[in-house]
C-alpha cells in the first residue's frame, strides 16, 4: 500500500482526500496544515499530495525533494513564479501539478483542445464558471486549465489571448480572444461551461461538480499513478492516458 501523507489536511478537501485515501485503500502517512513541517511529513510517505496554499508551495516543494518523493499539487491560485518552482523541482522527483484533479474536468479539457483544433477561427470561446461564495481567486484553476485547453487547441498563448473582465464600453470582441466570466455564491463546489459559438450555431461543453469527493478521488489516483515514475512535471491527462 502507498504511504500517502496531506498538506492542507484541516480543510474541507483536506478532510475529502482523507475519506478517498481509505476507499482506495492505501495508507494515510499523516497530514499537516497551516504551521505544520512539510519535511518531517515527507520523511514519512511514498507520495505528498497538497491542496493548501501557494504561499506555501515553496516549502512543500522542497519538502518533496529533500524527502526523494513524488508529489501532486492542486493548489491553485498559482502564479509564474509558482510553476517555475514546479519545473525546478520536477528535475528532481517526480512532480504533477494541475488546476483540476476531477477525472471528468480532465477528459473535458481534452474535448475543449479537440473542438478548438478542429473548428475554425470564426468560433468564439467563452467560458463560465459557478463556485461557493468562499472561493478566493478568479477566474478558477479549472477555468484557466480549460482555457489552456483552449489557446493549445488553437496554437496560441492564453496569456495573450485572455479577456478576464468586460465592463463598460468594451467595444466589439477582439478577433481570437478567449473569454472568461466568473459567478461566486452559495455552496455549488463547481460548475464549467467552455461555449464555442459561431454564426447561427454554438456548442457548450460542461461539467458539474456536486461535491469535492470526485476531486478527491482524482488526486488520488494521481498519487497511485506517480508512484515509481521518473523525475519529471506531469499532467492529469497522462493519468487518463490521454
């Protein structure tokens, strides 16, 4: 069985990868939150998985590396600095990061990069996204990770390409951009709608989370499947085998 040890254990998916660890029958290592050593932690497991913050991704990193174990990481909120440190340390121990360890939101993204590589330019993409009045950063993780999905559907740079807010006299829609808009209240765990519409059609692809079990499970899977990989930044695709 894997040793699979928490970061971020004290919060509500911290308590969720806890129930997902027992039904896929592995070991609970141990968990840490605010405070905690992420080092002595490691020392402990075969696999970190962390869902804190990323102020603290640092450390955990880190933690990963002295430890010689691999590690998934599905904070988000991240920032370039962030994924640079990925990088870093993903030439040491085996490292996959992602906005979104839903197994369905994953096989989503994969029908999001096929229709924006097989439909033309004239298609516009905008998508939508619904989570609960306490969720701090917007757009999503998951948003951006299918609006990735998106700009590499297309050959292009979502950097480049984003439009996060509309208000006021905007003007027309700028040729090839890719659209966000982002709800928040209540309690709904996470709703994604990616549109794609053209002149007199559209298609909407969706996926509705109803509670934060299934990102539970999905990560870890993810901890099972990095388990004996090479050094290295992978992907929840891969784990799909996509």
């Amino acid at each position: 069985m894997a040793r699979i040890g928490i970061i971020g254990s004290e919060g509500r998916m911290g308590h969720a990868l806890a129930e997902a660890v027992a039904a896929a029958g592995e070991t609970l290592a141990g968990g840490i939150d605010k405070g905690g050593d992420p080092l002595e932690l490691a020392r402990t497991c075969d696999v970190l998985v962390d869902f804190s913050s990323p102020h603290a991704l640092e450390a955990n990193l880190d933690a990963a590396v002295a430890a010689g174990i691999a590690i998934v990481v599905g904070t988000t909120g991240l920032e370039e600095r962030h994924h640079w440190l990925c990088d870093k340390a993903a030439e040491a121990v085996p490292v996959l990061q992602t906005g979104n360890t839903s197994l369905g939101v994953n096989m989503l993204a994969h029908l999001v990069r096929e229709a924006a590589t097989r439909l033309g330019d004239d298609w516009d993409i905008e998508i939508v996204e619904t989570h609960h009045r306490m969720k701090v950063d917007a757009p999503s993780g998951t948003a951006l990770l299918l609006g990735e999905a998106a700009a590499e559907g297309r050959g292009i740079r979502l950097a480049e390409n984003a439009e996060r807010g509309r208000d006021g006299i905007t003007g027309a829609r700028a040729p090839g951009a890719i659209g966000f808009a982002s709800l928040r209240g209540g309690t709904v765990a996470g709703d994604h709608t990616v549109y794609l519409l053209a002149d007199n059609e559209r298609i909407a692809l969706s996926h509705l989370a109803e509670n934060r079990m299934i990102f539970a499970k999905g990560a870890i899977r993810a901890a099972q499947w990095l388990l004996g990989k090479e050094p290295g930044r992978y992907r929840m695709p891969e784990v799909l085998g996509l």
